[in-house]
DNA sequence: CTGAAAGCGCTAACAT
DNA sequence: ATGTTAGCGCTTTCAG
C-alpha cells in the first residue's frame, strides 16, 4: 500500500534541510513570489539534494490543480480521436499535466457518468468531442460544471462553452465545386450517420454547392458496404453519364471504394470520387483517392491551449456570452480519383515526399 | 480553486444522515466486512439519498489505491497502440479505473519522466509497451519499482515482469510458409527499424521457415517509399521470375504498396505481398492484401487484466524467478497480395460482411 | 462490531 | 518575507 511513499521525500523533509518552513518551500515551489532569494537557493538546492518532487495527489486534495485534463471522445482508436489526443498530449505534456483519455461510444449516459469520474478525480479541464445533438441531461450536467470545458469537433455552443471544429461546410463546398469543376454534372453525397454535426454541416454545404451551381443536389445514406454497392448500382444504372460523388467521411468512402473495386468501376471514367477526412492509404488506393483534409493536429493543439488558457485564467463554466466556435480550415489534397491528371497532380505536389519520388520515378522509367 | 468540492456530500455527511461513525462507513464502503447488516443498509440508504461518491483523491492520498493506471506506448495514434489502449481502457473500466496514456516516443529517458510522473500521480499499475531493447537506466528504475507492470507487445522477461506479446515467430513463419506453398522460390523479407523486439522475432521466424525450406532467406531494412522503390527494383531486375515479398509491419508494406504501384508491378503475378498485422484498407487495396493479423484486442485485455490480477493480489514489483511472457498466436488473413484465387478467398471467408457481399456480388452481375 | 482520533503531503490563511 | 497552523476527505490503528 503505502510503496509510493517509499523513501520520497517530502515537502517538509525540503524545508527541514533548507532549514526554513513548509510554508517557505511551498511558496518557492509556486511561483517563489515573496520568498527572499537567499532561501530561494536553499531551497532549490535541498531540493536537488532530495530529488524531491511535489506529490500532486496532496496538491490535488487540498484543491490545487491535479496536474491530469480529460478528454471525453467517442472513440480510443478511431485515427482522427487518436491525433486529436495526440495532439491534446503534447500541449498537456507541455504544461505539466497528464491526460486521461475516456471512450464515450457516442452515449451521452456514458458521457454524464465519465464526466463524474473525471471530477471524481480532481482533473483540471475537459475536453470533449461530442457531434451528436447532446441530451437534455448532458446539457445540464455540463451547465452545472465548475470546470473549464472545451468542445472539439462539435460545437459547444449553446452552452456557451469555447469549441475548436474544422469548417465542414467549407470543406464540403470546396469538394463539391471541385468536383463539379471537373464537368460532372451529377454529383451526389453519400454520408453515413446523419445525425452527426460534422456530417450536417457538410451536407449543408454539398447541398449549397449544388444549388449555386444550378444543378440538383442528392444525398445518400448508407451504414455499410452493402449499401454502397446498392447506392452505386442505382446510380451508374440510371444513365451513362459519368458522375462524381462527395464521401461524407472516410467510412463512407471505404465502403465506397469496396463497393466500387466489387463492381468493375472505372475511377474517375466512370464515378469520379472525393471524401472528407484524410487517411492512411489514400495514396495507395487504385486510383489514389482525393480528399478534404482536416488540420487534425492543429484541432487538438488549438482546443488544448484554449483549455489551459482558461486554467491559468480560472475561467470556469460557461460563460455569459455565447462563445463562437473556433473553425479551422481544411485543405483539397487533389489525388486523382476526383479526375484530376495524375501527372499534373504529381507536378503539382510540394512536399519533399511528392518531389523524392518523382524523381525516383523517373529513373526507375528510364532503367526499365 | 474550491469548485471541485461545490455541494458535493463527503463520507462525514453519509455518516451523519446514518447516525454511525465515518470509520463505519469507510468499512462499509470498501467490502462491508465488520459492519452489521443493519448499519449496512442505513449507509447505503444514505448513500443514496446523498448521492455520495468517494474522493478518489483523498482515498489515494490516504495510500488506498488511485484508481488510476497508467499506460506507456511509443505514439497514441499509431493504429495497434490505440487499439491496444483501447482494450486496456475497456478492462480498466470494468475495474473503475480511468486510463491514463503517455507517449515515450520509443525514447528511454522520456519512458523514465513519464513513469515518475505517473508515480507521483500515484497510479496503481502501469503498462508498458515498449519493444526496444531498454537502457540501463530504464531497467534500473523499472527494477526499483514498487509498482505492478505488465509489458506489451515486447517482453519485459529479463526483469522478471509478466508480458503479453504476440507470436511474432510463429506469425513469420506462417507467412513464409505460405509463400513459399505458393510456389514462389524466391521469398525476401522487407523490413523497417529491424532493432524494434517485434521485428526481430519476425525476421527470425522468417529465416527459419526459409531454412526449414532449404531456401535462401534475404531480409532488406527499408525507412521509406523510396528506398522500397529501390529494392523492389534490384529484386525485380534480377529475375524475370516472380518472387514473394514478406513485409515486417503494416508501415513496410505501405511503402511497398506505394512503390508497387509507381513501378506498374503485376501482384501477385510479378510480385506477391504478404504482411504482418492487418491495416485498415488492406482489403481495399488492389490487389487486396493478405496480412498475419494479431489478436490486438485480446493483447490489450490480456496485459490489463494481469494487471488487475497483480493489483488484487497486491502483487508489486519484478517476481524472483523470471515470468516467462504470454504469446498470443496470430491468424493468417488471406487476401489475394499473396496468390490465393480470389473466388477461392471469397468462398473460403467465414464472416457475414463476406457472405454478404458474396450475394450481393452475384446480384450486381447478373443485372449488370 | 464500532467510533474516536491520527494522519497521508500539501496549501493557504493568519500571524509575525 | 517567513513560520505556524488548520485542514482537504479519506483510511486505519486503537480502544472500547
């Protein structure tokens, strides 16, 4: 039981060498603000000779910050939670404090009772991506925290809370008018899970694309591979004429692109494709598959600071005024499933990696 | 500073309302030995009524345990660590225990602040993934531990710590087995960062299976697409004989999928991939490929749950005699990189998504 | 079986 | 500027 205090020394253990008072020590610790420079050193140095380390259990028990932040997210491993946690890390890292990661499956029970536990805990903020419509009861429980809260991904709003999400309607649009730049005059929208924000939000968007463009706007919903296959059957069916379509996220466009390799299609000749949200081997997949990038690192950076700003300002709860959300800006990156030429594309790449291959292809043509 | 603590009814108020003492109470919190019965359901009513939850901090502080355990992996969002974690979470929950996770950034010395900072939190257990040979230092302060560690995905046997790792051997040698059934003479084995514990079993399986064979084993190190171009070439232009390729990790082969692909070569007619641990669009990709995959989610639970195990028994520290590491076997996945007819894959998947599709499959071609 | 009392290590008045 | 003191909420002897 008592092995975590084995040999540590302790705070008075510092002052008692240093030969001044707990009080002293602990001034010294915070900040040294009205502690004589004399001492100071004293006590720094019985502090090195100690290797003493503030035990942040009892700071935290005597209502001081913990030194640990939440995160509330709907998923552990799904990529974009994973580098958005990443992301919150670093900062926390950076100021001290650790993070306590809590799967919520997208339940807002399950959100409310690891809330408490957070609190439970004494953590110092949270940090909570939620992007479906939140419940009476968790817009309550939320509105009663004395705690620095800030959304990502979905926006907090309502209650009043900071936020930090990706401009999904921006996105979308650009998507969308890419798309039809490229002369696709049928460009419909498969997504799956409507109900999410980001998922409206870029529906919206598609949908307001559509509509400046004069032409009609079509979305789909699907919830697996089968309806992707369903989806595009009815589609390429329905006439010759080749089409584009706008993937909500990156589910949608792995069933879609299952879906496609099952039935033969010609990408782009025959449905050209463009999905929201990077991923892994988008670059790999045949074609290589265009998509709206989010600034996920940037995300996580961003709502981390803000929480640890408000910490340091000790604003806690909801704040008076409504609070706008922060929306960062996604990026086209322009692969060639979307119907961009694969070497315009190539030439078009700024990163070293794009330009090294480029290069290594070229020898590799000239040696075969 | 005070807001943790706003309204919220502490074990004093319980034993007030139930008109017993707070060591009753705390007796009855934790087991309800020596309390009577009657006693018991007046706290619990009280419990109730207050809608009470214990101060994990002040319980922590006390000595009892934290609810906390802490989790080490080299980067949050690489796929297997946030799924591994996400297993860990997932016991740890059924324990009410909160996760925290620290990337080492497979640095030692960041391994060792991490661990200490963890320390000071007092967690109650800690997991380590950590599958590069350890420093001194780190071996050194893992050894002084008073504190339950289980090792994951590499083994922390010399320290006499249980781990739980997957059978990368076995896993090697399966997959150079069948290669080689396919009647490839020539298998290679392509690797990145060989010093990685993981990496070093596969490549030994795969030189075991090459010599049980009476092959040659060739094993190239590659850290990028350009130098799996590189390879791919030599190999290439060195026969016109097609031969097998069997990739270390998921990140091996996704320089090899992309190399493959600028190279315009024929898989598996010219080239036939098999990889170790399963990728997301793995099954996407073209030609859909074959993977070992390891029972990630049973590692994670296995690892957690010798943790609680450890925790229960109050079982801290490094055992005297060494504690052999469990190995979990993996499972080949056969897709078509590696040569398998695809009709024959097809009939031969067991699950529903493949059944499912199956028919759809038919449905789509006959009205094609 | 039960309660009173003594801290766990630290911070924050409150004196000085 | 500095020391003394009183807890934070809980567990745990130690007497009954």
């Amino acid at each position: 039981m008592a092995f975590h205090s084995r040999n540590r020394s302790k705070l008075s253990d510092v002052a008692r060498m240093a030969g001044v008072g707990n009080a002293t020590v602990s001034r010294a610790l915070n900040g040294g603000k009205n502690v004589s420079s004399e001492k100071m050193e004293r006590i720094s140095a019985a502090i090195d000779e100690l290797s003493y380390r503030p035990n942040r259990v009892a700071r935290s028990l005597k209502g001081a910050s913990s030194g640990m932040i939440g995160m509330i997210v709907p998923s552990i491993s799904d990529t974009f939670f994973s580098r958005c946690a990443e992301a919150v890390e670093a900062v926390a890292h950076e100021h001290g404090s650790l993070l306590v990661v809590i799967p919520s499956h997208e339940n807002d029970e399950t959100i409310i009772s690891g809330l408490r536990q957070l609190l439970l805990h004494h953590v110092d903020g949270l940090l909570l991506a939620h992007s479906t419509p939140h419940s009476r009861e968790l817009a309550a429980e939320l509105r009663g925290l004395r705690l620095p809260v800030v959304g990502i991904d979905g926006p907090l709003t309502e209650l009043g809370l900071p936020s930090v999400v990706c401009q999904n309607f921006r996105g979308a649009t650009l998507a969308t008018e890419h798309l039809l730049g490229h002369g696709y005059r049928k460009v419909i929208h498969v997504q799956v899970k409507p109900a999410l924000y980001t998922m409206c939000e870029r529906a919206r968007g598609y949908v307001a694309a559509m509509k400046a463009a004069r032409a009609r706007p079509t979305t789909e919903i699907i919830a697996n591979r089968e309806d992707a296959l369903a989806v595009l059957k009815r589609h390429v069916g329905a006439g010759a004429e080749p089409f584009g379509i706008f993937a909500g996220n990156n589910l949608t466009a792995r069933y879609l692109c299952e879906a496609i390799r099952l039935l033969g299609l010609a990408v782009p000749q025959q449905v050209a494709l463009l999905s929201f949200d990077d991923f892994d081997l988008a670059d790999t997949l045949h074609p290589p598959t265009s998509v709206v990038e989010q600034p996920i690192d940037l995300m996580g950076r961003t709502a981390a600071k803000i929480l640890f700003e408000r910490l340091a300002a000790a604003v806690h709860g909801p704040e008076g005024r409504p609070t706008p959300a922060i929306m960062l800006g996604p990026r086209l990156v322009l692969r060639e499933s979307c119907g961009c030429d694969p070497v315009r594309v190539r030439k078009a790449g700024q990163d070293d990696a794009d330009r090294a291959s480029d290069s290594l292809l070229a020898a590799v043509s000239g040696s075969g």
